[in-house]
C-alpha cells in the first residue's frame, strides 16, 4: 500500500508543516519563507502536470515584488532612526533658551520673590481665582482677581504661603479660573515659562525640562530669541 508521499502532486501534513517551518514564527510571509514555499511546491508537483511557465513567472514576479518591500521597508526604518537621532540633536539647543509652554506646574526656589505665573484667557473675565498648591495637593496660596483682559497675562506671586510665610523650595502647581460679566464661565489656559535647563531622551521623544520641570517638546509655545551684547 503506498503512502500519501508517494503520490505525486499530493502533499501529507508532515511535508506542508516542513514547508511552513519558518512561516509559522511570524504573522507575517517574509522572502526567505515565500521562497521555501515556491522550491517545495516545484519540488513535489506532478511530472504529468507541471506548473504552467505563467503562473511560474507569476509566483517569481511575486517573490521580487516582496524582496523589494521588504528592502524598502527596511530602508524606511533606517532613514527614520536617522532622522529621529538629527532631531533629538537638534533639539539640544533648545538648552538655555527662555520659553512659555502650556502648563501649569512650576519650581519655587524658595527665595525667588517674583515668579510670574503665565495664562492665556479665551475673553475677558470680570473676576477670577488664582489657586496655588503644593506637591502634595495641599492650598498653600489663594487670591481673588479683578478684571483680566482676553488674552495673554500674568500674575506675579511673591512666594508667600496664606500665613505670609516663604514656602519652601519645591515643585508647584497653579490653577486660574474666571468668569464674565453673565456670571459664565471664562477659558483660561494655565501656562509656565523658565529657562529649558535640561532634556531627557531616553523614552524615544525629547522631554524637555523648565528649571526641572518636566514639559513636553510639543507643549512650547514661544520661544525668546538671544540678545546679543
């Protein structure tokens, strides 16, 4: 009785298995798979019913058409790790320039008497809050606001807790709120500015950093040009 290998043109399970060997470690058809799939196809066809010289070509034509993607895809991703790496250079320059970005966490040193804290208000706003927190979600300051124009302003804090007293070095968090003249409420978009002292690429995308900060490349919105001497 002859086995299944035997006939021609008829493949067992063990024989398509082998084939698919290398397939089989990955979702997708690579060359080196498409190849081994086409040399045993050749190798097990029927000598009485060989494979047209068409559908040859076809398959060939295939194969060139994959060999050639997949060198362009590899091509596409070289040129990307160069770019990324020409960009994140590029952006070390950033380092000492003067920026406001969108944001509204900041670093009080302690002693600094004068930190001006940025915002942006959609229209104007008959009366406003400003809110001051600590690291650990704590009101260290509040102030009641009168009038603030559409558009960019800012609020100078002296550093100074609700008892009067310095607060201590750290990271801040601050928050405006507004309302018009209907009593609506009015948008008002939080923003920090410093100097970018430091940048972390490590994740793959530049995090840049405002006297230690931690702010988003995409999050800058100005940046102050250097004035010459």
């Amino acid at each position: 009785m002859s086995s299944i290998d035997s006939i021609p043109g008829v493949f067992s399970q063990d024989q398509i298995a082998a084939a698919q060997d290398s397939s089989s470690a990955s979702s997708e058809l690579g060359k080196d798979s498409f190849l081994k799939l086409l040399t045993t196809q050749l190798q097990y066809q029927d000598p009485l019913n060989p494979m047209e010289n068409s559908e040859f070509v076809a398959q060939l034509a295939q194969f060139s058409s994959l060999e050639q993607l997949q060198g362009l895809s590899d091509g596409m991703e070289s040129l990307y790790l160069v770019n990324m790496s020409m960009n994140n250079a590029s952006m070390t320059s950033l380092i000492g320039k003067d920026v406001v970005a969108s944001g509204d966490t900041f670093h009080y040193d302690g002693t600094n008497p004068t930190n001006s804290l940025e915002y942006d208000a959609a229209s104007s706003a008959t009366s406003g809050k400003l809110t001051i927190t600590d690291s650990d979600g704590k009101v260290v300051f509040s102030d009641d606001l009168s009038a603030m124009a559409a558009g960019d302003g800012s609020y100078i804090w002296n550093g100074k807790d609700l008892n009067g007293e310095l607060c201590p070095e750290g990271d801040y968090t601050f928050s405006i709120t507004g309302t018009d003249s209907d009593g609506a409420d009015v948008e008002i978009a939080e923003q920090v500015s410093g100097t970018i002292d430091g940048m972390d690429l490590s994740s793959g995308s530049p995090m840049l950093t405002i006297d230690g900060v931690p702010v988003e490349l995409s999050s800058i919105l100005n940046i102050s040009e250097e004035t010459t001497p």
